[in-house]
C-alpha cells in the first residue's frame, strides 16, 4: 500500500453520504466509505445489501439519490462529459459474468476498448491486446477462440485483460470468482494480488468468497443495515459483535476459509 510521508495511505475513493433507494426501497442510507490506494478491498454483505449498486455509484453508471462520491480528489456528478470521460478511463470494470461479446475472439474483445477509447489502429491495438492476454496467463493460442470456446475460468481472465487493457489506476471486480471450481477460483485471486503487486492498480472487489476475502483483500468493507458497517482487516472485522458477522465469519465456511488461509501463510 502506497503511504505519505507521515504513514497515512493515500485515499482513491471517498464516498461520503451516499443514498441509493428504487421506489419505497432504501438500498443505502448515507453511506459512507474509502478506499486507499493500492489496497485490494473487499466489499461483503448479505444478498440484497446494495454491493452491486454501490459499484455502480462509484464508476458512474448509476446516479445516486444522495451524497457524493469522490474519485481521485474529484466529484463524480461535477464533472463534465469530456472530464468524466478522462476519469472513466482510470478506472477498469470486470462486471459479473465477464460480459464479453460472443461474437467477437478474445483478442477483438480486448483490442475493443483501445481502437474505441484511444483510437488506436487495428494492427496496434491488438499488438498490445495480446500482450494483456499474456499478463492473465491466457495461452497463445487463446486469442482467436469466441468466448463459447473457453471454460469459465478462460474468459475471466480474458474479461480481466480487457479491464486491464487501459492501464486502469482502479480496478473495479464484481464476484470474481463466482462460477468457479476452487483451483480455478484460488488461482484468480492469486492473479489479482500479483497483478496489483506488480502494477500497482487499487482494487474494490466485490464477492461472497470467503476464500478471496481471507488470501487477497488488505481490507473489508461490510454491508449492513443500507451503510458500511465496518471497513478494516480481516482480523478486527471478525472480531465485531454483528448478527451477521458472526454468522458469516464464523460459520463452518468461514472457519474453514480461515484454517486454509493461516495454513497457506505457514507454508
Ligand atoms: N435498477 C434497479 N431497479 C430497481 N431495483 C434495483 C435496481 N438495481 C438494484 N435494485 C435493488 O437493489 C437491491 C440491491 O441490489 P444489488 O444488486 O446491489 O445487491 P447485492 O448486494 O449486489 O446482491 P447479491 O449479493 O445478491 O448480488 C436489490 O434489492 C435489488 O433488487
């Protein structure tokens, strides 16, 4: 994690006050939440708590009731087309379901966002399209394949390297790793910590995996009661006296995400 001088980590994201409601449903209810650069940060919550809209705030595809949402110092529902538009492209999205065209390879998928955004030619955007397909450790041969053609895990990663494909400063991931087996599952999350390692991007991940919250988050945000009920590590998250906390943390999954994580550290 990145620090000032005096210590204190940097924050990408400040939510301050943020309202969501659909008709006679409050969804939030002046949420309030950072997130500090370089962390992966790990947003949790009961089914119907508000993860995926919250997401939505914070990279501009739904507009808030209430409150303000910050990004690199600068208000989201201030901005311009053309600053919002700078700011879209410092943030990378992978929504759930990966949501790649199916009628387009893998390399046209995640050439796509550089031919659009940066009007890149052909030739030169899918040079560097196959050089993302690398990075998530998809094979070679993978880049003229339709996603149909791949397992799950396949086109995650290929979901991921479109992400990536801008050199996002904040990646944006919505339950990753739903839909796959363990292996597959543990190795995306092993990817995510090295590719945030390695660039140097900050995470804001959205999941019910247990597994990623105890092997890839520096931090945990907590959904409860239409706000963030607690954003900290880990360890002092399961220690809060909350109904659903407990339920959750210390559950039979919970206990045996935590015994597999503290034996993954031993190692
Ligand atoms: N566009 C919309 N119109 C009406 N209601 C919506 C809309 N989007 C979300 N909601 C409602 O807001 C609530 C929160 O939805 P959201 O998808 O953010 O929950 P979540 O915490 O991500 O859930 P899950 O863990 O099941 O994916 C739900 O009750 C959902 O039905």
């Amino acid at each position: 994690m990145v620090t000032s001088p005096a210590g204190i980590a940097s924050t990408v994201i400040n939510v301050k006050g943020l309202t969501n409601r659909f008709g006679q449903q409050v969804v939030h209810d002046h949420l309030d939440l950072e997130v500090r650069q370089r962390e992966i940060l790990g947003v949790v919550g009961g089914s119907g708590t508000g993860k995926s809209v919250l997401l939505r705030s914070l990279v501009g595809l739904h507009t808030p009731n209430e409150g303000t949402v910050e990004i690199f110092g600068q208000q989201l529902q201030s901005l311009n087309p053309s600053q919002r538009s700078a700011l879209e492209r410092r943030l990378g999205v992978l929504f759930q379901g990966g949501a790649l065209f199916t009628s387009l390879t893998l390399l046209e998928n995640v050439a796509l966002p550089l031919i659009e955004h940066i009007k890149l030619s052909r030739s030169d955007a899918e040079h560097l399209a196959r050089t993302k397909l690398a990075l998530v450790g998809l094979p070679a041969d993978s880049a003229d394949k339709y996603p149909a053609m791949l397992s799950g895990g396949m086109v995650k990663r290929a979901a991921l390297a479109r992400a990536l494909v801008l050199d996002p400063e904040i990646l944006f991931l919505d339950e990753p790793t739903s839909g796959l087996d363990p292996i597959g599952a543990a190795a995306f999350d092993q990817l995510i910590v090295t590719l945030r390692n390695a660039l140097g991007f900050t995470v804001f991940l959205v999941t019910h995996d247990l597994d990623t919250l105890y092997t890839a988050c520096d931090r945990v945000a907590v959904l409860a009661d239409r706000k963030v009920l607690i954003t900290d590590t880990m360890a002092r998250v399961e220690a809060v006296n909350n109904d659903w906390i407990k339920a959750y943390f210390h559950g039979p999954r919970g206990r045996k995400a935590r015994t597999a994580a503290n034996s993954e550290k031993e190692v």
